[in-house]
C-alpha cells in the first residue's frame, strides 16, 4: 500500500498534481494524503480552478455554427440511443469546413503552423531541440499577442446592440475597471483593478445611476492583495436609462445611498 | 460576491439587485438535471460551454477536426460522468476544460509517437458569431486578465508551466528536456501556480 505523503510535502505539490504533472508514485502518496486531509482538498479544488483558468488564456475560437450544430445533434442521439439501447451511427455527415479566415485569424494560424510543424518534426528528441521549441513557443505567444489585440477590438464592435461596454476610469490614479452590460438578461458584470486596499471596515459598493438621478446599489466588493476584483449582478434598467456607472468607498456592509468619494466612474459608450 | 456580507444583502435586497445566478449554479442545476437523463440539459450545457472547450482543443492540437472530436468526447464524458460530478472538487467549467485537456494530451501523446501531418487548412477553425455575445465578452475579459497574470511570472516560471499544461509534459519530463535539476522544476511549477492561484481566484466570482 502507498505510504501517504506528509502534510507539508503535499500542499507543496498540489499545484504539479492539479497539473497532472506528478510520477504515478507521487500522485499515489498524494491521494493517500487527500483521504484524510480536508484542507488539501479544499487546497486542491483552488489549484484545479487556477489550472483550468490556463485553460482560458488561450484565444477564442469558436466552433463553425454548423460544424457545431452537427456535433451537438450526434451528442443528443448518443444520449438518446443510450437510454434506449440503440446504438446510433457513429459519423453523421458534417458539411465541409468553411473558409476563408480572416487576416488576424490567419496570420495566428501561420504562425502555429510554423510551431507545429517545427514540433512535428523535433520535439522529444534532446534538450536544445526543446530549448528552442521554447523560444518558438516565445514566438507564438508574442505573434498572438498583436492578433488578440485586434480579436478584442472586433469582440467589443460585435458586442452591440446587446452588450453596452462602460470603462470606468479614476482622475490621475491608477484604479480602473471595464464593465459589461447584457440588456437581454440584465446582467451586469465588472472587472476592475489596481485598487487600493481598503481600512477595516470599509468596503467598495458599486453604483448604477440612472439619468432621472437614482442611484441603485449593485452590491460591495473588496479586492484581492494585487487590487483585482470582480462583481456580478442582476438588475433591470430600460437601455436609455444608464446616465453613469460608479464606484464608492462606504462603510463595511454597504449604505443605501452614496457617501463616500467616487473611486472610479464611466458613462456607456 | 466578494466581500459580501449579511448586511450588503439586506442593502442589495432595498434596491432590488440580485446575484448573477446564471453562473456555476446554474451549470450545477443542468448537471443534476443531466444525471436524471434531461438530454435538454445536456443541449444546454454544450450551448454554455462548447466554444470555450473548442478553443482550448484546437490551442492544444492545432488541429480544427481533432478538436471537434475532443468537444464530442469531452460533453459525452460529461453526460456519462454527471451522476459522479462533485461540486467540491471544482466548478463545472473547471470539470469540462480538465477533461478536455486530458483529451487533448491523450491525441497530443499519441500523436508523438506516430507523427501526422498538420495542415494549415486544419490548423484554425473559422470565426463565427458567438451565440452569447455576454458569455463571449466576459471570457474575454478573463482570458487577457489569466494572460496578464503569466506574463507577470519570471518568463522560467511560466515557460515550465506552458510545459506542464499545454505540452502534458510531468516535471521529470521538464527537468530532463530542459537540462534542470528537478527540484528545481518543482520550485517553479509551486510558486507560479501559488501565483496565480492569488492573482486568479477572485475570477471565481464571476465565472463565465
């Protein structure tokens, strides 16, 4: 039987294991571990999240609508035929790709082809093969970096009439925050960042105003240690209605109405 | 929310601002509804989901027709593993890209040992509407914050996590391919991951 690791050896590697990245042996020792350790499973579903969010950092590419389309079909007679006992068949006929890509898309594509082909190729060979697939991995990255510039500025122009984006800025100070607005389910999401610690007691409330003046409390928030924070609501206002978007320092718990200093505040584009 | 309390409720409640429920709770409430055999939980889940799982197929293999296998393959696992879903060990989106990576790596492992062509036609799905132009904005928005929190790792740190996570390499594999002591290795893979892990883990509160 496995001997479980040391609580101290464990946390060390809950990330690597959260990676996958672990011999068979270490993952076992860990495991063993887990059993009979709730702050190490509480440790590990944080690091499984920070994994995952890797997961998001990679470009946004969506399926073809009709490719999809084709997919998500198979998937509901699987299921089906699954609950009946009928096995369906297995390769529905999937329309032919459609094309072309645009020219951000395009020039990405390239250039992980350059990547994939060199990988093809070399990789798992020696150590300088690697070294230098890690720079063209640099490469990649950095080639991506200009594309994903333009991605988010075509996002941000096919986010209407839906999605209003509201920037929310500070007068000479380093705080700021971008909000998002989907009028069809009243959603209101924001990101903001750079913002400074807060007293005890004190909290961040985040403000709708309203061009008749309201002005609706959308909850409190507090930043992490690096400034971050993200707050998530639900309220309805008419798309016209919006005069501004704020943020105040109020007292812990929140107040029915603004008293404190506006932090950060922008106006629908 | 962050920094919510008892009170901020009570004052959220006066104003008639609601929590966003249609975030984990809601891909909780399809997955228990999958685990019941409600195929239009399943529909749903893929409509939520599929994109995001897409994107980080076709990252991982560069391969549009591989990777559409990977989404099939990633929301059958889903429908068949739903009863044993466990919300403690991780949100359902953090279940959905783990399995697709581990999907993913699998091909990407197999592939190694037997080499294919890629072709550029192949290398890059089309761009097509998003079918939630919300959905779309925020992982957008927390796609640029994860990658600014990577660039802000010592370029050895992040390069050893690149490894770990888009390669599906172990840090033996690392130390061995790149030459370092695997202690190392496993410094770097710990500090960047506790990194990131308090850079990112306020991005919990309004997961996509």
């Amino acid at each position: 039987m496995t001997q479980p690791w040391t609580h101290e050896n464990t946390m060390a590697e809950l990330g690597a294991y959260a990676l996958d990245a672990l011999a068979p042996d270490e993952r076992a020792a860990i495991e063993a571990h887990l059993k009979t350790c709730a702050s190490c499973r509480d440790e590990l579903t944080a690091m499984r999240n920070t994994a995952a969010a890797m997961g998001t950092s990679v470009p946004t590419q969506p399926m073809d609508r009709i490719r999809s389309a084709s997919v998500k079909q198979r998937l509901l007679e699987r299921a089906k035929a699954e609950r009946s006992g009928v096995t369906p068949i297995r390769s529905a006929a999937i329309p032919a790709r459609p094309s072309p890509l645009p020219w951000w898309l395009a020039a990405a594509a390239s250039i992980a082809f350059l990547v994939t082909a060199y990988q093809a190729v070399n990789i798992g060979r020696e150590r300088d093969t690697l070294r230098t697939a890690l720079i063209s991995e640099s490469l990649h990255v950095a080639g991506l970096r200009d594309s994903l510039a333009e991605r988010e500025r075509t996002l941000l122009a096919m986010a209407g009439p839906d999605v209003r984006v509201v920037e929310l800025v500070a007068n000479n100070r380093r705080p700021n925050a971008r909000m998002f607005w989907a009028q069809s389910t009243n959603t209101w999401t924001m990101f903001a960042h750079n913002l400074p610690a807060l007293p005890s007691g004190r909290t961040y409330q985040l403000w709708l105003i309203t061009r008749d003046n309201q002005r609706i409390s959308a909850g409190t928030f507090a930043p992490n240690a690096s400034g971050d924070a993200a707050v998530s609501a639900q309220y309805p206002l008419p798309a016209d209605a919006l005069q501004m978007i704020a943020v105040t320092e109020e007292p812990a718990g929140g107040v029915p109405q603004p008293t404190g200093e506006v932090l950060i505040a922008g106006q629908p584009r | 929310m962050n920094g919510h309390t008892g009170a901020t409720e009570a004052a959220s409640e006066r104003s008639g601002i609601t929590e966003n429920p249609t975030l984990d709770t809601a891909d909780s409430a399809l997955l228990a509804r999958m685990s019941g055999g409600d195929e239009s939980a399943l529909a749903t889940l893929y409509d939520r989901w599929s994109d995001r799982v897409h994107s980080l197929a076709v990252h991982l293999l560069r391969d549009a027709r591989d990777a559409e296998d990977i989404v099939e393959e990633t929301f059958w696992q889903a429908w068949r593993g739903a009863t044993r879903y466990d919300a403690a060990r991780g949100n359902v989106g953090t279940w959905l890209l783990t399995i697709c990576r581990s999907r993913s790596l699998d091909k990407l492992r197999s592939r190694r040992r037997r080499p294919e062509e890629t072709t550029l036609d192949d290398a890059h799905a089309a761009a097509a509407p998003q079918p939630g132009a919300m959905d779309a904005m925020v992982t957008m928005e927390t796609g640029r914050i994860v990658r600014a929190a990577l660039a802000e790792l010592p370029i050895e740190q992040r390069q050893t996590l690149e490894l770990a996570y888009f390669r599906g390499l172990s840090q033996s594999e690392i130390a061995e391919k790149t030459g370092q002591p695997l202690g190392t290795i496993k410094t770097r893979v710990r500090l960047a991951m506790a990194k990131l892990r308090d850079k990112l883990g306020f991005l919990q509160e309004v997961r996509p």
